[in-house]
C-alpha cells in the first residue's frame, strides 16, 4: 500500500518539476448555474446551415471535393415521416459550398417552428437525399447495412440473442470519410461507423452522376465487421466518429465508454490508501461479470442509501453481444431479461477496444484494419493526424475525460508494417493561473481566457510491443470473474457466488486485469525515475490504462464531452486547430483542479495554432455556447453542446450539436451550423517550446507539402 501523504508530495513535486501549476482546493463542488460573461458569444460569423429531424443527432458531416455536403440521420424518432423515421447516410441535393471562405454561400435557415418541420431534416439550401438507410438489404440480401453478424451469418439483435444491446442495430451511423478512386474525387467509397456493441465500419461505392448528383450502390456495400480481417483483431465496439489520414484512409474511432477504473475525480491510488473501491470504483473493473450492467443495480441492493453511481457501467451494454460476435455459444434466446449463467468459451479482451482504427488500403477488398494501440485506450470521439503524419490530437468522450497528444518517432505510413508504429503518448496539463479562483478571488469565464497547455509524457512504446502486452489477457472469461473473486462454489450457488465476487472486487479490484496496486506502483516509479525508467512489466500501463494512469500523475483530466477534435487537409504551422468541448461544467466548473472557471452548460469551441514542430501550447475558446440560464428563445441561435467538428479547406469550421433533449431552446432539434472564423488571436509561435514535441521538431521542413444510447450521447453524468 502506498502512503498517501507520500503520493501526494510526489504529485506535487513531479508536477512542479515540469512546470506545471497545482491548485488543490478542498471540496470539489461545481459552480451553480449563473449568468456567464461572454456565454452564446463567437469571434467570428456564426450561420445556421441545417436542422435534423426530431430524436436525431447531426453526425458524420463530409465535403465532397466539389463542395457537396453529406451528413449521417443517426437514431432519428420513428414517429417522424418518412424517409426521416429510419436512421440513414444523406447528402444535400441542389447545393455545394463555393469554398471561398465566407458564409455567403447559402441562405441562413430559421428555427423550426411547427411540429412538421421539426420532424424533418431541413437546409438553408438543397434538399436533404437519403443514399442509404440503416438495414437496408445488401449482398444479395445476405446482410442488412450496418448489421454485424455472427461467424455463422446470424444478425445479432435483441430478436436473435439474450443480453443487452448498446444502441439498435443499424440505428446508430456517425462518422463518414470517402476516399475517392479517381482524380476528380467523383468516384469511390464512403465508409461509415455505426455506433453500436459490436460495432461496424460500412464501406458503399458512391459516384457522382452527370448531372452533380450523388449516388450509392448498396449491391457491393460490405459490412467490414463481417469479414474475417476485421474478426481477426477482434472486432471493434461503439466507432463514432473519426478522421482521413494524410494518407487517404479511414480512420475509425472507438468510443469505449466502459473503460473508467474510477468513477469521476477519484483517483485508484485513493483505492489503495482507502483498502477499498466503496464509492470510488467505476465500471470498467465489472468487464467479464455475469450480466454487466446489472452491476449498478446490484451494488444499489448492497450498499442502500451509501450506493454510489459506478461511472460507465452502462456502456457494458453490448459486450455479451461482442462475445457472440466473436463465437461464443449462447443459452438463452429471446428471453425478456439477461442470465447470470457466465460465458465460459469465448470472451471479449477489455484490452482490444477503445483505440484508433485505420482501414489500410481501402479499396482492398476486404480492407485491413489496424488499430493503433500504441495511441492510447479511451472513449475516443476522434483522432486529428497532423500532415506530418506524426502528430496526432485526440478527444476522449465522457465526464472527467482528457485530451490527449500521440508522436510517432517517424512517418506513420513510412513504417512498412502498421504494428512497429512506435512513439510517446502525452496528457495535457492546464496551467492558467488567471483562471484559478483561489488566487485570483473571483471565478472567470471560460469566454475571456485561453487554456495554456503543457503535454506531460505518459510513456513510449510500439504498437508490437502493445500487442504482446495485451494478448496476455485474451483468455479470461464471465467464469473467471467467478472463480477468482468469489468463496462460494459458482456452479452450485451462482447468485451467492456473484455477490461475494462483486463485494470482492469492489474492495480489492479486479484481480483479472491490470491491478489498482500495478497502477500506483507505475506512478511511484514514475514520480522515482521518470516514464522510461518503469519496470518493464509496468509500461504496459499508460497505454492500457490510460485515463487512470494519467489522473494517478495529476495531470488535467478534466474535460467533460471532449467530441471533437479537427483541422484542415494539409494543416501545417501557422493553421488553427479546433477542439470541441460540448459541455463545460462539472470538473471544468468545480472548485479543485487547474481549470475552476465559470460555467457554460453549452459547451466551448476552442482554436489552437500549430507551432513549427505540430505541437498546440494554447487553446482560444472561439465560440462559447449559452449558459441555459436566460429564456429558451435566448439560446435558440447559439451553438449548443456541439459535437464534431469538420474543417473545410477554405477554413470555415461545421459544427454539430449533441444536445437533443436539451434545457433552454424552444425547439427540440440539433443543427448544423457553418462557423467562419476570424483570424487566431496569435497565427505563430516560436517552435520547439519545450512541451514535449522534440521527437518530430523538424517535421514541417520534411513534409511541409504533405497535405493530402441512445443515451450515450447526451448529457456528462451518463459517462
């Protein structure tokens, strides 16, 4: 056990020898709503392009090379109309972005104002076309799009299998990235994520017709997850949204909600000192139980009125479904509620999901998927590849969540295999002491000051490396859970055994996995001698932990709905990059931790510059979203909860909002909406400043020219 009075003088020390700044407020209670200066404000011209129709998210936006826009209608109500009662993939007939630069390209669209308009996807110009619907038939009716199988072509759904589904299948298309196969961009494919567990990639062949039109042919659509490639890793699970590499491939995202070890602002080390996981422990460490997700309601049984909500246990959902995916034999079909009789065959590795999947040649047929595990482990809403094709910003979703940087030692497609990627993995730490309200006596707004970032080192390693470490977990099953937590025999009293095994781990952890012990052990080395003086056995842990790693060594994880990271196509130093943060509240907005600023349920654009060397020092919050404490009308033009952002290449930034159901808007409806920035505030910066990027410090000499659940999504306290 380590003391913690010794752990905290290391954090403190550690921190300080990096220069970075520690607050330590007490309590950790979050601001009030209140009127925040500057919230619903934009450094720039804000312009409403479209609406979606009711119960539905804008997702997956994409700008053809001829300007055209397409976007995914994901879980839409099916109440509304048709064709918007079905989840589908649509692109806006009759208009194209002239990509000059300016918001002069198209009609402002008014709220909607009647039921009918809300029930629809409407556009400031064009119409909105439907290429494909969600289940509809493809392969000769062999498949249903956006349906993942089992290996003997049963669809899994909630009608063919016993368990818990994470979103209905081929309800959920997010992210969309066509790479076209001709000069003119007017042919190819367009893959698309659909956000469920098990999850699925689509690619459908897409070509522009004589006229300006799009066009799908969903007879040679595949469900990539349906072939054995994709089996081989494993599967993926809930991909959302995702990226175009510099090299002309799809890059997918996997939004793994159910990896926090702890819950919120807890710390394992604060498990290990307490000698228990009792109102601290989060759902990952529930990954292999007998019927997950009844982990929650099961711990509300034990504890009464001292129960506490376990973070991300609900995205367990689906992961019996992912077991199936992989082959293992189920019991019980059609039953109105999940068994507690654990899987003992096949079993998901909570190791292999949450990571970056790039589809290399993607024109193969099928293509080769390759998750970039070196990167890191998260609920990744979506990667930014730098046109040095080393750098590489990442947001991951959810409360109390981090940012995060990755830096290849070279080229990422210059390495001949994808599995010797190697390089160093950073979290932010937020030094602002103008935004610290201890020092300064007042609370600032988020819309008056930029964050300032240093990027602390997590560890270095290749994606080889990562493999090896992650294979040695692929063989632990439900049964595991039982047999090394529980006293009682499971296979004679499996209801007495599940909770001994569950009052088990939550005092001691999770024995299956990494430890909480191996994780405090890898910070005190760390504090000792530094992220490349571990243990062997311990560099595994950033990489496969890696929220809880960086939270163990105080860096600032601390963003809530981290959903959007993006910069133009051959971004280079000078050019902006922008982060969508959907919410800033709760740890944003408490009174500990190194950000403590006012708060703007809303959400904050901020704009950071890319430096001589690719690394971000400085994050301008550009657009800031209301503060839902005026009148509903008052929020009814200001960006709210955005979700992805999408950088055209004339600069204007696409925002989608996340915030369906939502406080303080007379309509329901999320939008699309066109941002046209104004010029960032500092347009370059001295390069090489000592924050962690030396390992690519000449890239923008070498390669200057290579430019080439449904709640889940809704409000932080699901995540």
């Amino acid at each position: 056990m380590v003391d913690f009075s010794r752990r905290q003088v290391l954090s403190k020390s550690v921190a300080a020898a990096l220069g970075a700044s520690i607050i330590g407020v007490a309590s950790g209670d979050e601001v009030a709503e209140s009127e925040t200066v500057g919230s619903g404000t934009v450094k720039g011209d804000l312009k409403r392009f479209s609406t979606t129709a009711f119960g539905a998210e804008v997702t997956g936006p994409f700008v053809f090379q001829n300007g055209a826009l397409l976007y995914s209608l994901q879980h839409p109500e099916e109440e509304n109309p048709e064709p918007f009662d079905t989840a589908g993939i649509g692109y806006f007939s009759g208009f194209q972005f002239e990509l000059d630069g300016t918001n002069d390209d198209f009609d402002e669209l008014s709220t909607p104002q009647t039921e009918a308009e809300q029930r629809q996807v409407r556009s400031g110009d064009g119409e909105y076309e439907i290429l494909a619907h969600g289940r509809d038939k493809i392969k000769d009716g062999e498949e249903r799009l956006g349906v993942t199988q089992t290996p003997d072509g049963t669809d899994i759904t909630l009608d063919n299998f016993e368990g818990t589904q994470y979103g209905a299948a081929g309800t959920n298309p997010d992210c969309n990235q066509f790479v076209p196969t001709d000069e003119d961009g007017t042919e190819g494919y367009l893959f698309t994520n659909w956000e469920n567990s098990p999850g699925n990639v689509s690619r459908i062949p897409l070509r522009q017709t004589f006229d300006g039109e799009w066009e799908a042919d969903l007879d040679d659509a595949i469900n990539l997850a349906n072939t054995e490639p994709f089996r081989e890793i494993g599967g993926t699970r809930i991909n959302c949204y995702g990226d175009l590499s510099p090299w002309g491939t799809m890059i997918s995202s996997e939004e793994n909600y159910a990896h926090p070890r702890v819950s919120l602002t807890n710390q394992v080390g604060d498990i290990v000192d307490a000698g228990t996981g009792k109102g601290r422990i989060g759902g990952a460490q529930f990954w292999n139980r007998p019927n997950p997700t009844e982990i929650q309601s099961a711990v509300d049984d034990y504890y009464g009125d001292e129960a506490w909500s376990i973070q991300g246990y609900w995205a367990l959902d689906g992961v019996e479904f992912l077991a199936y995916y992989l082959g293992s034999e189920q019991s019980y079909q059609n039953s109105n509620s999940n068994s507690t009789e654990p899987i003992s065959d096949t079993y998901p590795n909570p190791y292999r999901y949450g990571y970056h999947v790039d589809f290399r040649e993607p024109t193969a047929d099928p293509p080769q998927p390759v998750k970039y595990y070196v990167m890191g482990r998260a609920s990744w809403e979506a990667p930014n590849i730098q046109a040095d094709e080393q750098t590489v910003y990442m947001c991951s979703d959810g409360d109390s969540k981090g940012i995060y940087k990755f830096v290849a030692d070279e080229r990422i497609p210059k390495y001949d295999d994808p599995m010797d990627v190697s390089g160093t993995l950073y979290a932010p730490k937020i030094t602002n002491p103008q935004a610290d309200a201890s020092t300064v006596g007042t609370r600032k707004s988020p819309a008056e000051y930029s964050l300032d970032i240093e990027w602390i080192p997590l560890g270095s390693a290749s994606n080889a490396e990562m493999e090896e470490w992650i294979a040695e977990y692929d063989d632990i099953t439900q049964s595991d859970y039982l047999r090394v937590h529980a006293g009682s025999d499971w296979m004679e009293d499996r209801e007495a055994a599940l909770e001994e095994a569950d009052r088990e781990v939550i005092e001691n952890g999770n024995q299956n996995y990494i430890t909480n012990e191996e994780i405090v052990e890898w910070a005190d080395q760390y504090y000792a001698e530094g992220p490349d003086g571990v243990d062997e056995e311990l560099r595994r842990v950033p990489f496969l932990e890696t929220r809880a790693a960086a939270k163990e060594i105080g860096v600032s994880i601390e963003f809530n709905k981290a959903e959007g990271v993006d910069s133009k196509d051959g971004a280079g130093p000078g050019d902006p990059v922008y982060f969508g943060i959907s919410e800033f509240n709760d740890d944003l907005a408490n009174d500990e931790g190194d950000i403590q600023m006012d708060r703007v349920d809303g959400g904050v654009v901020y704009r950071g510059v890319l430096e001589s060397d690719y690394n971000i020092s400085t994050l301008e919050p550009v657009i800031v979203g209301p503060d839902f404490t005026d009148e509903p009308e008052d929020a009814d033009d200001a960006l709210r909860n955005v979700d992805n952002v999408y950088v055209m290449d004339d600069g204007r930034v696409l925002c989608c909002e996340d915030g369906f159901g939502g406080p303080a808007r007379s309509y329901p409806n999320d939008g699309l909406y066109v941002y046209e920035p104004q010029e960032p505030e500092e347009k370059t910066r001295n390069g090489n400043s000592g924050n962690g990027n030396s390992g690519n410090g000449n890239n923008g000499n070498e390669n200057s020219n290579n430019g080439n659940e449904n709640g889940h999504s809704g409000n932080g306290s699901n995540s």
